[in-house]
C-alpha cells in the first residue's frame, strides 16, 4: 500500500498539468473535471507500466485513479475561494432568492 501512495503523489502533479491542459484546450463543463482527471489518472496509471516493473497493473490503476482525484481537489484547493458552490451569494454574504 505504501508504494501505491508514493507512485499516486508521484503522479498527482503530472495529472494536474495534464488535466489543466485539458481543461485550456477544450470547452468543458465544470461538473466534468473530476471524472476527467480520474479518467486521465487511470490512464497515466496505466501507461507508466515501464518505470514501475513492481507494481502490478491493477496498483497501478488505484494509483493513478487516486492521483487524478487528489490532483483535483489539489486545484480546487488553491483555486478562487470566493462565493458559494451554486455562486448565488452576493459580495456581501448574503444569499440571492
């Protein structure tokens, strides 16, 4: 378990930048981006079989699927903090009817 944790922090930056080119290159929804980065996070799981000969393929796969989640949550977490999930809030606080 040990080792999947360090290959899923290895890899959470290089998803991160990769999702972010994603995210600059095609017009997404918002509520997509997670699925997204889990979905490329499996997929550099996968195709870093080469440097990593002493994790299975499925480890692999928890890995990268890990990686994609947290680099997410990695962006979303220095990312504009301002407002409310649904961004109906006023500058002030309070919220829109």
């Amino acid at each position: 378990m040990t080792e999947v944790l360090i290959f899923a922090t290895v890899l959470a930056p290089i998803i991160l930048a990769l999702v972010q080119l994603v995210k600059k290159t095609f017009n997404i929804p918002n509520n997509l981006i997670s699925l997204i980065a889990f979905a490329v996070g499996i997929f550099v799981g996968a195709a870093a079989a080469p440097f990593t000969a002493d994790l299975d393929l499925v480890l692999r796969l928890w890995a990268g699927g890990l990686a994609g989640l947290s680099a997410t949550g990695l962006f979303e977490l220095m990312d504009k903090q301002d407002g409310t999930s649904k961004g109906n809030d006023t500058p002030d606080g309070r919220v829109r009817e």
